[in-house]
C-alpha cells in the first residue's frame, strides 16, 4: 500500500483499485483506521487527538486526495501529500 503523506507519527496510505467509496488509511502505532476523503467517515480506531489531527489535515487536502484516489484507480503512481 503506498504511503502519501507522514505527519506527527500518522502513516496515511492508499490501495490501488480499492473499494469504494474513495477513502484512505491512516496507521498510528497499533491503531489502523480507514476514512472517507467525501465525509471523513472513519472505520476503525484512533485515538481522539489523532483523529483531530486527521480530520483538519482531511479539509486542507482533500483535492490533492482525490486526485491520488483517481490515479490510483488507474494504477498509477501516487502524489506525495504535504
């Protein structure tokens, strides 16, 4: 799974051709949760101050994620996220 972005420990990461809806991964020590990049659904668990740090991070890229989303329905390479 190819990692986009790191920051503060977070590991954000996405699957060529998964599953719908668009979404990414975000690992954090033992924690694994999923998150959709429309509505920040999140799957998984993640400790509240993580999945603050997400969710704003979620709302300054969410462009750039759908983006990578596209590219990797196509199995292309991946954009680094800030």
């Amino acid at each position: 799974m190819p990692e986009i972005s790191t920051f503060y420990g977070l590991i954000v990461l996405m699957n060529f051709k998964d599953h719908s809806p668009p979404h990414f991964h975000v690992w954090y020590g033992e924690y694994k949760t999923i998150v959709t990049i429309k509505d920040g659904i999140v799957k998984g668990e993640m400790p509240q101050r993580a999945l603050k740090m997400i969710f704003d991070w979620l709302e300054s890229h969410r462009i750039e994620l759908m983006e990578d989303w596209e590219l990797s329905q196509k199995s292309e390479a991946l954009k680094k996220i800030e």
